[in-house]
C-alpha cells in the first residue's frame, strides 16, 4: 500500500534544513536536465479550474500535485508519487504543507545563493502562509535577528510577529506600512495577492535580496519595472514557467529578458549570482514543476517502510 501522509505529518518530519536541500537538489537537477519539470497545466471547469503540475526524476519516479482554484475553504492538494520501474503508487499527501514548504524552501535556496552572507534583518510583506514559509526557510540558511512585517490588517501582521518571536525566536514587530517593513533591510520576502506594486524599488537599501512569491504579471503584480531595472541579478527557478504565464511575466518579453537567470545555473556555478555587496538582487519565485513530488520523495524515503 502506497504511505499516505496527512499535514500533520508532513509538518513533524520535514524541517527547514531537510526541505531547502532537497529543493537545491531539485532546483539544479531541473537545469542539468535530470528533472522534467514542464509548464503547469489547468482545465477549465465550472466555477473554476483543476491545476495540475508534473515532474519526473529519470529512471527514479514520477508524479504530480493537483489542486483546484474553486475557493473552497475545505479544498485540499493532491501529490502524488509513482515508482518508475513499477508504476506503481508510491506515496500521497492531502493537503496544504508540501505545497507550502516546498515553495518556501525554493525561497530558502534563493535566500542562500543570493543574499549577501551577512544578512541578518528580513522585512516581509504579507502575513499568510507563504508569508510564513518563506521566513521559515530563510530563518534556516541565514542568521536573522529581527524580523519586521506588514500586512493590510493590522490583527494579522501583529499575530505573524507573535508567531515569529514564539516560535522561530527571533526579535519581531509589526509596522504600519509596507515602506517601514522593508526600509534597511537585508532581505525582503514579498507574498501577498495585490494585483499593484506594494513597493517602490527606492524604498530598498543597497544590497537587499528579495523573494517575491505572489503575483508578477503585466496587469497584476507586487511588483513594478522600477525593481526590475534596478536590480542586478533576476533569478528564477524555472525559466520555462516564467515564458508559459499569461498574461506574460513582467521580466519576460522586455528589455530585461536576456537578463533573467535560472537559479539552477547559478547554483552549478554556470552563471554568476551576486557579485557585489551592494548588488539588488531579484528572485521571481513561478513554482518549479515537479518540485512537490521531490519533496514527498525525500520524505518517503526517510520514513522506514513497516515489514
């Protein structure tokens, strides 16, 4: 029988340290070629659309996560992993927290190969799960010591710091606007669902890392051109993903095109990262194919099969 995992298990056996490994490994076997990791792929329903992403490591497994964009409050992901010599249904997890750690460990990985060393502030924008992922996995490649954050409503940014200083134990306070988040810091992680820019690039410090996770469109997005043209460095984890949206990614299709890296290339040492300390550098998270079975692997593989 397939090992079945539920959020609760997920959550106790996969850690920050476990999870951003494993998507290092992903992340460069995906630009080395040994990951397929195609374009997600949805169909259109009534009311709404059934999503699917899909990946395969060779001559290893296969798999995919599926998830629906209905708006039910109940509505769960699927993942999926298959044996490739057999076929055969390997393991499944229900729910939100691979999906939700693995995106924040590709945030974690970005965070290690892009941010200046001596990071230790990180401003956040955005109080929701991937808000809270992303510092999670951060907090595991780099020493903070003070986070700030801010979200529209001020209930949500103060209990995101509550849960920062309870559970991560580290110095955290809410702000009363998204400019005072990231004003001095180190790294900025931008996650939230506004369609409009939530920061001008004049509001960064020279030498600031930010991860943006949510929207980054032509139309909607969290961010504007200023931060494109300001930054030096523009990474992403699948460059394939970045092409495929639609309407198009804000750093596809201009002049920042030819600049746009895959971070499995600066990982390999193929193309430079950061070269500078006062560098801006850009991390436009898509969502890398595959990547939520890498993770349900690593996570099989660590679980002793009963006998």
């Amino acid at each position: 029988m397939p090992m079945l995992f539920t959020d609760d298990e997920v959550a106790a056996r996969l850690d920050a340290t476990t999870s951003v490994a494993a998507m290092r490994a992903a992340i460069v076997d995906a630009y080395e070629g040994r990951l397929v990791a195609p374009p997600r792929t949805a169909a259109p329903l009534t009311g709404g659309r059934l999503v699917m992403t899909a990946g395969q490591l060779t001559d290893r497994w296969y798999g995919y996560r599926s998830y629906d964009t209905f708006g039910h409050r109940q509505g769960e992901q699927l993942v999926v992993l298959h044996d490739a010599a057999t076929g055969r249904v390997r393991a499944m997890a229900v729910g939100e927290e691979i999906g939700s750690r693995r995106t924040g460990a590709i945030g974690g990985v970005a965070t290690a190969a892009l941010a200046r060393e001596e990071s230790r502030t990180i401003g956040v924008i955005g109080a929701g799960g991937q808000a809270w992922t992303q510092l999670w996995a951060a907090a595991a490649v780099r020493p903070l010591r003070e986070v700030t954050v801010f979200s529209r409503t001020p209930a949500s940014r103060e209990a995101f710091a509550a849960r920062v200083r309870a559970e991560l134990g580290l110095r955290a306070r809410a702000v009363d606007t998204a400019a005072a988040a990231v004003a001095g810091r180190d790294i900025v992680v931008l996650a939230t669902t506004s369609r409009t820019p939530v920061i001008s690039a004049t509001d960064l410090a020279p030498g600031t890392h930010v991860n943006a996770v949510g929207f980054k469109q032509h139309g909607r997005s969290e961010f504007g051109l200023d931060l494109v043209d300001r930054a030096h460095v523009l990474a992403t984890d699948s460059p394939v993903q970045a092409v495929a949206y639609d309407p198009p990614m804000i750093v596809v299709g201009t002049t920042a095109e030819p600049r746009l890296r895959h971070l499995g290339a600066i990982l390999a040492g193929a193309l430079p990262g950061r070269t500078t300390a006062d560098e801006i550098t850009l991390f436009c998270s898509v969502g890398l194919a595959g990547t939520e079975a890498y993770l349900l692997d690593r996570l099989a593989s660590s679980v002793a099969v009963p006998v």
